[in-house]
C-alpha cells in the first residue's frame, strides 16, 4: 500500500512538473502567430499544446493561414505558419512521427500517398513560414521572444529544377534553390542572411 502511495505521488509530481512546461493558451498564441505576415496574423488559426502536451487546436482562425506553437520538449523556440493547403501534408507527418517512423519512412510513406491521390497536396504553390530563437531568447510566461530568424520555404509538389529555374543549392546568401525537386515535398527553401 505504501509502495503505491509514492508511486502515485511520484505520478502526480511528474506530471505537475510537465503541465508546467506548457506554456498559457494566451502565450503560445501570442508567439506562434509572429511567424506569420503581420496581416495574416489576427485571423490565423493556431495549434498547440493543452496541459498534457498533446497538440489540441487553440484557436479557429478566418483566414489561410495555420500556425504551429512552440513545442516545449523541442529544443530553442521554434514556430511555424503555413497556407492551409499544406495541412493533409502537415498532419499526415505529425501522425507518423507520433507512430515512431523515422524521417525516411514518413517521405517515403507520403511520397507514395501523394503519388495515388490519397494525399492531398496543394497544387499551386504553399507558403511555410518558419521562426526561430535560442531558448536563452524566450520566455515562455510572458509570451515573448527576441532575437528571431524568420526563413521561408515555398512548397512545390513535382517541381524540378527545369520546371523552376532554380539551382539545387544557393551560390548567395539568401538566394532561393529547390530542395526535394520531382517529389511531393520538392519546395523553394529561402533562407536570408543572418547578418
């Protein structure tokens, strides 16, 4: 009886030290939309994280645009929005990170799914906004994060070099190239200079 009472305690602590790690609704809003253009930003709908750390969605947006909180048991600050026709794309890799597939599984899992039509893809281009930070630069309770990089990756589904005219790598900081060219997940990576 006494073995369990400090295994449940035990229970109770671990998880009170892990609910404390999610940050407030108000604050993972906050911080999720600036990686958004700033006119997108009100009407975005934002997920994140609810008080067992499963990603719930924190707010209906009105507009095109999807953004990703802060995962608190990622390393540094990292948000990200994107154009709604990227979220089959985006939940289907979700899932499968969930069910321990490894980077390679879930392209080749997608690649396959798209191919047939089972996955919906945009067919247009799809914006990826993505926002970074040290953790040194963010506080989590205050909802505010200093020092961010903010890189762009604009999704292609097919797309090659010849379709795109971009080199597969850049020659320039801040020069756009084409990553994944041919595949589901071909996509124009700009990523401007930190300086």
């Amino acid at each position: 009886m006494k073995y369990l009472a400090l295994t449940f305690l035990f229970y109770l602590g671990v998880t009170a030290v892990h609910a404390q790690t999610i940050p407030s609704k108000e604050s993972q809003i906050k911080t999720a939309v600036l990686a958004a253009p700033e006119d997108k930003q009100k009407d975005a709908t934002v997920l994140g994280y609810d008080a067992k750390g499963d990603l719930v969605k924190l707010k209906n947006g009105t507009n095109e645009i999807i953004c990703l909180a802060n995962n608190p048991e990622g390393k540094g600050f990292s948000v990200a929005c994107y154009q709604s026709g990227l979220e089959p794309f985006m939940q289907r890799g979700r899932q499968l990170k969930k069910e321990g597939k490894t980077f390679q599984e879930i392209f080749d899992m997608r690649e396959e799914e798209a191919k047939s039509g089972k996955l919906k893809m945009p067919t247009e281009g799809a914006t990826l906004y993505v926002l970074t930070a040290d953790a040194a630069d963010y506080d989590a309770a205050a909802g505010k994060v200093e020092n961010t990089y903010l890189r762009y990756v604009v999704y292609l589904p097919w797309a090659t070099e010849k379709t795109t005219g971009l080199p597969l790598k850049a020659s320039l900081p801040g020069m756009p190239w084409i990553m994944d060219p041919g595949t589901h997940r071909a996509h124009i990576m700009i990523t401007p200079s930190k300086d």
